[in-house]
C-alpha cells in the first residue's frame, strides 16, 4: 500500500500592486511571488471516502478548507468519486498571508492528478487552482514568478538565490477580504517598480530589491493593526529591509550576510506574542515523495524548478 507524502511550501510577495477592481470584485493584481522553505506537511493513504484530518484542532475541517475544497474540485472535473486519506500536519500559521491554505489546496491538486491517473496537463490543473483560491496557481509550481490578473496568470521568472529570512507574525490576525475591502488607491501610497523587481530577479541581485519593492496593501493592513508598522519600523532600525507579505499581516526582513542579531530580534518579538520562523528562498513549490507502507521513501519528485 502506498503513502504520498508532500511538503507545501509558503509564499512570500516580493512586491504587490494593484493596477484596479475587476468586475468581478476582485482585484487586479501585479504582484512577485516567491516560494519559502517553511513549509505545511500532507500524507495522503489510500482509502474509500474523502477524509481529513488536521494536527491544529483549531482549523475548520469542512468544506470552507481549501485541502477539501481541492479534492472535490478535482473529483467533479475528473468524474470521479474515488477517496483518499489526507492527515495535514499545519506549521505555516493559518492567516498569516502566507498562503498557506492555497500551498495546501496545491499540494492535493498535484498529487491526486498523478495518483487518481487524471494527469491533467498543468493549465488544465491550474484553472481547477484558480477556482479553490487567488493563490493556488502559483502554488501549484512555486519558484519565483510575475502574477498577474487576480492571481491565475502565473508568469515563471528564474530562481533567486537561497537567501536567508526571518518571517514575524503578530499575535492578531486580519482577514484578507476584510483588507481588500478597506484598500483605496487613491491612499495607498508608493507604488512598488515591477519591472526592477523583475530586472534584480532575472540578475538575481537580491541586494536591488528592497530599493523597488513595496506592498499596496500595507498601507490599509499597518491601519487596521499599527502595531504591524511599529514592528516595521522597529527591524527596519535594525538595518533590516523589511516588507508586508500578501494582505498581512507577516513581515518578512531578508537578512543580509553576516547579520548577527537575529537571535536578539526573535527575542524580543517572542516577548510580544509574536511568532517568528527563519527560512530561506526556494525553487520549490510542492515536493512530492512516495514511500511503501513500511518501507523507504523513494525519491523526491517535484512541481518546479530546484
Ligand atoms: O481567492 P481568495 O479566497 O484567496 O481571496 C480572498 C479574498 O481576498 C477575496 O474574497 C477578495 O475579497 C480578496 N481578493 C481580491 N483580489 C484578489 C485576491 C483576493 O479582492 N486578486
């Protein structure tokens, strides 16, 4: 009997405009994401029926999880009531702006394509992406890449060296819709430059990015919670280059080498309830390994690029 094992890797947005509202409410995005090392855990068995379950008893499991909402989705395109066995063992914090419910929904996507036998080709697995979640489809592949419309047009961009960064998140949360609904370009502020961003990718200057990078959403995030811009400006004091990830509310600061305070910030953002990870930049976005029950875990197979 076989076990699939997968790892789900977390997003950060290395830049994120907003170019407008789409008639269908979303809005239009233009934003740079980037896959991270930490990462969700999911083991799929085979089984009968659909069922999951989750190492945090607080997540919802039921249909408003995006691990379900992906099994059903895929059932439906493919015809097929076949079931599995999924155990989630959570370590992305849910709403943090991680994407850490979208790297799920991805995970289950690309491994039931191959084990259910759909092999579904990759645009066909990503509109099925795109219905679970705006961030889905990048999950899907991962790496590093140029995300437009409201989040299904996923441009790949080359790999950016494994850089080092410390994730934070603070102990209260903030409902990405609720974020979006308050957002007024008008108010927003800088906009970030895309195209440098895309520019120190493509030369993989990861040193260029803090100069032309920025998140349109902080603005509105940073009101609804200013202790966000407090901790901001706080690692920033630190010489940090730091910036909002998604709707928030999880900073990222990418710690240039030789940064010698990281244990001191963790600290201290530990005192106030904050959680804090340290991770690097990665190629990945699913990382699939199968093991007989019982026996050794065969190679790792991977959606994306090393
Ligand atoms: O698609 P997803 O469930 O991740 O989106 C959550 C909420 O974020 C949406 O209901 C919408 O309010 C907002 N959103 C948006 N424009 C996007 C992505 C998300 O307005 N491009």
């Amino acid at each position: 009997m076989r076990v699939v094992k997968a790892l789900a890797r977390a997003k950060i947005n290395l830049s994120l405009d907003i170019l407008g509202k789409r008639s269908d409410g979303y809005h239009e995005l233009e934003t740079v994401m980037q896959s991270v090392s930490l990462s969700d855990e999911l083991v799929f068995r085979p089984a009968a029926k659909v069922s999951l379950t989750v190492s945090d008893p607080d997540l919802a499991v039921d249909e408003s999880n995006t691990v379900l909402r992906a099994v059903r989705r895929l059932q439906e395109v493919a015809g097929s009531d076949r079931g599995v066995e999924i155990f989630l063992e959570k370590r992305i914090p849910p709403g943090s702006g991680l994407g850490g419910g979208s790297a799920d929904a991805a995970a289950v996507l690309v491994v039931l394509n191959r084990w259910w036998g759909l092999n579904l080709p990759l645009p066909a697995l990503a509109e099925i992406a795109a219905d679970v979640g705006s961030d889905v489809p990048f999950c899907l592949t991962g790496g590093t890449a140029l995300v437009r419309g409201r989040g299904e047009r996923v441009s790949p961009l080359p790999p950016l060296p494994a850089a080092r960064i410390l994730l934070a998140k603070p102990p209260v949360a903030v409902a990405t819709a609720e974020v979006y609904r308050c957002f007024r370009a008008e108010a927003a502020g800088r906009r970030p430059e895309t195209g440098k961003i895309i520019a120190a990718v493509k030369n993989g200057r990861i040193h260029q990015l803090p100069s032309a990078w920025g998140n349109l959403l902080e603005k509105v995030a940073f009101e609804l919670l200013p202790e966000l811009a407090e901790a901001k400006k706080w690692l920033q004091n630190y010489g940090l280059p730091v910036l909002m990830t998604g709707s928030g509310p999880t900073l990222f600061a990418l710690l240039p080498e030789g940064f010698r305070q990281t244990r001191e910030v963790r600290m201290a953002l530990a005192e106030k309830g904050w959680w804090t990870h340290l991770g690097r930049l990665t190629g990945k976005g699913v990382a699939v390994r199968t093991c007989r029950k019982g026996g050794k875990e065969s190679g790792e197979k991977t959606a994306g690029t090393d």
